[in-house]
C-alpha cells in the first residue's frame, strides 16, 4: 500500500473502530440502566438477580441488534457482564451467561427475519411481527441458558428459573417494543403534522 493512502486508510480504520465501541458502550449503559430500573420496579416480583416475571432489559437485547448489529452484541455481552450476578461461584459461568445474553438474541433476530420474513428496520414492524420478536427472544435465550446448565452439569429449578425467565423475558421485551413502535409512529406522525403544516 502507497504511503499517499496509508493516512486515509487508518483513519477510516479508526473512526470505524470509534464508533463501534460508542455504540457498544451506548448499548451496555442501557442495559445497566435498565436493569436497575427494573429491579427497582419489579422487586416484589423478582425470582432472582438474573431472573424476573417481567425483565425489562430484555427489551434492549432486540433493539441492540437490531439497530448496531454486532456493536450491539458486543455492547450486551459488557453489560449483562458488568451486572452479572457476583455470588455464583463458579467463574466462567458469568462469562458464558453475558455471551449467551448478545449472541442469543442475535440469533433470534437472524432467524426472524429468514424464516417470517420481517423487515430489518424497528420501525417497521407490525404489531404481530412485534409479537413473534418478543416471542422467538425470550426462547431463544431461555434456551440457551437451559442448553448451557445442562452441559455444565450446575444445578438449576427448571420451574423456578427457566419458566420466568422466559416469561419474564417475553413480557419485558414484549412491553417495551410496543411502548418503542408507540413513540416511534407518534414522533413521526407529529413531525409529518407539522411538515405538512409548514408548506
């Protein structure tokens, strides 16, 4: 490579690598925010640390995705790490808890859009698609966690766990992306309003 497109070519490297890690820093500050969110408001019925009859956070596993692409997996993975569950002995079992949290729904978003052919923008999802979004998730990653315990060999409830894991993870993603597509249609309704106003 001439040394003319040495300058240009690292800059490009770098401002691309920048915006990753905002974007993925962006994405594990939400989580983080909105786990303690939901411990807060969900604390009567919360099963465990990691566990939750309604998980909000679950919500930004989707979103994360599907807006960042892997910067949002990687910007999950941080942040169900950096809120991992610091009692559990065993000191790979976060590591692998956090990577099934970004990989999962990634996963889960690839196999939406292939097999039900949902569109790749947030904004344009139906109420139904919104529906089988918040569904195929919430498997996806209870699954996953089901997958990873069992090989592992740790003990687990199947009822105590699981189940509202992924009801809790349903639920929470389920609430939230029709409380995102709300705004979404109404700030563009509203913006529309008034362009149209204006001429």
């Amino acid at each position: 490579m001439n040394d003319e497109y040495l300058g240009p070519y690292n800059y490009k490297f770098a401002h691309a690598v920048s915006i990753f890690v905002m974007q993925a820093l962006l994405v594990s500050l939400a989580w983080a925010l909105l786990f303690q969110l939901n411990e807060y408001i969900f604390s009567d019925i919360t099963v465990s640390k990691l566990v939750c009859w309604v998980f909000l956070p679950a919500f930004i596993r989707m979103l994360a995705v599907m807006i960042f692409d892997w910067a949002g997996v990687f910007g999950l993975v941080l942040g169900a790490y950096i809120t991992r569950d610091l009692t559990v002995a065993n000191g790979l079992t976060p590591l692998m808890l956090a990577l099934i949290s970004g990989i999962g729904p990634y996963l889960s978003m690839k196999f939406c859009q292939k097999s039900f052919h949902l569109p790749e923008s947030f904004d344009g999802l139906r109420p139904q698609q919104l529906f089988i979004f918040a569904l195929a998730g919430s498997v996806m990653n209870t699954g996953l966690n089901h997958f990873y315990y069992q090989i592992s060999g740790l003990e687990y409830s199947l009822y105590n766990t699981f189940i509202p894991m992924m009801v809790g993870d349903f639920f929470g993603t389920l609430l939230m992306l029709y409380l995102a597509a709300l705004i979404i249609r109404t700030l563009r309704y509203y913006f529309q309003t008034k362009s149209d106003l204006n001429e």
